[in-house]
C-alpha cells in the first residue's frame, strides 16, 4: 500500500473530487464492533482505487444506540454523506444519520422553556438523572434540579423506570440537549 495520497496522483485527484456532503450509495459488506463498512457501489472513483467507506456508530442513527445491527444489516443498499477520506486507510468516512432529519431539531421547535414534560427516568448518576421526554429525546435533571432536599444521593430519591413530571430549563440546540428541573416540575419538597 502506498503512504498516501502524495505518493499517487490517481488517489489524490480522486480526493479532490469528492465533496463534503456528496451522497454516496453502496451496500453494507461488514458490520464491525465500531461501525459498519461500505463497499462497491455509486461512487465516484478511477477503477483501479478501492471503493470502501466506513460509518462509525455515532454516524448510523441519531438515536443512541448499542450495535450497529440495530440499525443495518449486511447486503442493505444505503445512501449516505460523505464526510472525508481516510487516507491511512484509503476509506471514505460517511455519515448515514445525515441524510435524516434530527428528532432533536424538530422536538425543539416544538417546546420552549419554562414548559412542563412527562418522562421516565432512563438514568442515575452522581450529578443528577438523565429522564426521556419523548422518543430518542432526554435530557438532564441536575442534581441541584432534582429535588428540594439538598446532600442527597439521585438513588435516595429517585429510580430507573420512575415517572416525572419536569420542566425545561434549558434547549441547546448546538449540543442538542436539554436541561431539566423536577423542582419547579412539581410541588414535592422531598
């Protein structure tokens, strides 16, 4: 394998040809612990270059997911953005989620803060507890949000599974997430 893209002009001027965002359609070969490889498929390239991209699990789904089984299976024709080139290992990084709307984009445009939501607690940890509002969509109670009593531990006061309501203290829409109060969701001192 040559060292790069500098040490053939083929590879290089292939480079050059592709853009950020440019969608790119292939079948899924492998599905590997850290993503899911491409191969053959309609892209643009010389014939003697290998047409192999990679999308990384962050890239598959918006959602956050385990596996990337969960979201394609071995032989599916996918279209997908490109992001860039690998040149160490001569393989183009795609994006899948980026071909789809964000859930987040469109959940935001329809709250605001100071508004009240329903949930399930989904998570405990030391600062506070992560609570989902709708579907793939959470955000964040701090701990000093979660309850009246102060020194207490998430798990003195509440559980995974648990119904709250809560209020939207914070839509960030960069980092798509969203701060949460239980406190000012509910009358509750504990």
């Amino acid at each position: 394998m040559m060292g790069g893209p500098s040490e053939n002009p083929e590879l290089r001027a292939f480079l050059e040809s592709l853009h950020y965002g440019e969608l790119l359609s292939g079948t899924v070969t492998a599905i590997e612990r850290f993503g899911v490889c491409r191969g053959a498929g309609r892209w643009p390239r010389p014939p003697s270059l290998p047409r192999r991209g990679f999308i990384t699990i962050p890239e598959l789904s918006w959602r956050r997911i385990e596996a990337a089984s969960d979201v394609v299976q071995v032989g599916q024709r996918l279209s997908c953005e490109f992001l860039q080139f690998d040149t160490w290992n001569l393989e183009a990084r795609l994006s899948l989620r980026a071909t789809q709307p964000d859930p987040f984009q469109a959940f935001a445009d329809g709250i605001a803060v100071g508004q009240k939501l329903h949930g399930q607690i989904t998570k405990l940890v030391p600062f506070g507890v992560f609570v989902q509002v709708a579907d793939g969509i959470g955000g964040l109670v701090h701990l000093r949000e979660l309850t009246w009593t102060r020194g207490k531990a998430p798990s003195d006061v509440v559980q995974v599974g648990d119904e709250v309501t809560v209020v939207v203290t914070e839509i960030d829409r960069e980092r798509r997430s969203l701060a949460l109060s239980r406190r000012q969701g509910s009358s509750d001192h504990r």
